[in-house]
C-alpha cells in the first residue's frame, strides 16, 4: 500500500499561456485572399517559424500582427488580451510588440546607446542599466557611443536587435531578418541572434523562406503555402514527415 500523503487539493500547474495567438486571421486584396484562416500560437521563451515560398503571405499575415494592415476576418490576442478583431482595434505602439525588418534603419544621427534607448521609459539609471545589459548581449558594449556608420552591416544588425528587444515586448515580429546580409555571415549571425533571443527569454515569429534558416532557429515551425498554413509542428518531425510532394520538395534543397 502506498502511505505516502497525498495532497488531494494541490491544482494541477495551469498552462502557460501563449505570448501572442492568432485565430482564423483572413485577408484579401481585390477579391484576392492572400491570408486564409491562419491560426497559430507563439510560446514565452520560443521561436516559431512562420515558413514558406514568396507570396505564400507571411508578410502580410505579420503585417495584421503589428497592426500596420488589418484583417478581414478573425483575431489576434497578445498575452492572452484581444489586441485586434472587426470590432476592436488597439493601435500598433499599445500591442507590445517588437518589430525587425529586413530594412531595419538605425536612426543615423543618435548613438548606438541613444538607439537602443530610444523606446525605453524609466529613470535615467534603469535605461541605462537596460541599455548596457542589452549591447552587453548583443556583442557591442564597446561602440555604445559609436554611431551607426561607424559600424558593419552586421553590427548595425545586432543594434537593431538590442533596440527592438529594449522595451522587453511580449513578442518580437522579425521578416526575413537576415535577407540583406553577406551569405558568409548568415550562419553565424543567426546563431548569435537566436543566442540574444534565448538569453532575453524572447518569444518570437520569424519569418522566412529559407527552410535552412527555419531548421536551425525555430522551435517550432508553421508551414504556409498558398495562404494557408499546411503543417506545423517541431522542425525534426516537419523535416522527416513533410505533409505531402510539395512540401518535401520545399524543404529537399537544404544541404
Ligand atoms: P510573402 O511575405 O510570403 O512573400 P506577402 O504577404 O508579401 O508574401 O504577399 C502575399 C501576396 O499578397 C502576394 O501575391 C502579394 O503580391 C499580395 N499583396 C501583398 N500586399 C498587397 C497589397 N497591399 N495589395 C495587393 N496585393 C498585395
Ligand atoms: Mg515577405
């Protein structure tokens, strides 16, 4: 008989909820639907891959994320709160959301630690602490007072990160973050990029068209083709079970 006490109320953990969720999200362009009932989840401290071929859609579906463009049908919450829906709409600054593009601009004429500093709120000392935590993690503590043309293509990157990870969002957008960059270069700024992220405990959707790109960096990836997103799941099991032909052929020109 087993005489351990059992505690008899103690709750199950709940689940941790998802950092940014999206349901049914629909959009068209002259009668055109370029996004088709896309849903998917973001967890804290992951990075899930939206990928797919040019014009599947991503950029667009990211685009209703960040608030910049709107969708016909469906919602998006972000910690766990309706950001976006045909009713409500919270405004792109209020939705906690970080931003990286591949034209990711610096501003030219403030410092590396002005830029990082740029959206952060707080005393003096905290923005600063922030500010040194971060560059500290990207690499470039040293250029804090550099300017962005004194700096590579892959540093100004890596400020571009600090500064959208300064005001800790809740979830952090990037669109083909790594596209302007050297092909020598890529793996190891991907590396280090996907480095910062885990050590900020960021919870991000990246896109991108380079399943290469998506094998090494996410935690979980969501395929799209067409508008519609047809398979997701943990990179490994996307890679070995591919949903059908096109898929396999998608991901077969990864070395
Ligand atoms: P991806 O980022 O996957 O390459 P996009 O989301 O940029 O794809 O585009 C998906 C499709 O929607 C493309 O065919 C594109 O031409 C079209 N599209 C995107 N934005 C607009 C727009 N503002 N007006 C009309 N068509 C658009
Ligand atoms: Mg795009």
């Amino acid at each position: 008989m087993n005489t351990q006490v059992q505690d008899p109320v103690s709750p199950k953990p709940m689940p941790e909820p998802a950092r940014l969720e999206i349901r049914n999200l629909r959009r068209n362009f002259q009668g055109r639907e370029v996004v088709s009932d896309v849903s998917l989840k973001v967890m804290p401290g992951q990075v899930t891959c939206l990928l797919g071929p040019s014009g599947c859609g991503k950029s667009t579906t990211l685009r209703m994320i960040a608030g910049v463009d709107m969708q016909d049908s469906g919602e998006i919450y972000v910690d766990g709160a309706l950001v976006c829906d045909t009713v409500h709409r919270v405004p792109p600054e209020a939705r906690s959301i970080g931003l990286m593009f591949q034209d990711f601009a610096l501003f030219p004429h403030l410092s590396v630690a002005q830029n990082v500093g740029f959206g952060l709120s707080g005393t003096r000392g905290e923005k600063q602490a922030r500010i040194e935590d971060l560059l500290e993690k990207v690499g470039l503590l040293s250029a804090l007072k550099k300017f962005p043309h004194e700096l590579s293509g892959g540093e100004q990157q890596r400020v571009a990160l600090a500064r959208a990870l300064a005001p800790r969002p809740s979830v952090m957008l990037m669109d083909e973050p790594f596209s302007g960059l050297d092909e020598r270069l890529k793996d190891e700024i991907r590396d280090s990029t996907l480095e910062v992220l885990k050590a900020e405990g960021a919870a991000v959707l990246l896109v991108t068209h380079e399943p290469d790109e998506a094998m090494r960096m996410a935690d979980e990836i969501a395929l799209m083709r067409d508008g519609r997103i047809v398979q997701q799941g943990a990179p490994y099991n996307i890679y070995n079970a591919p949903v059908d032909k096109r898929s396999a052929a998608f991901f077969s020109d990864i070395n």
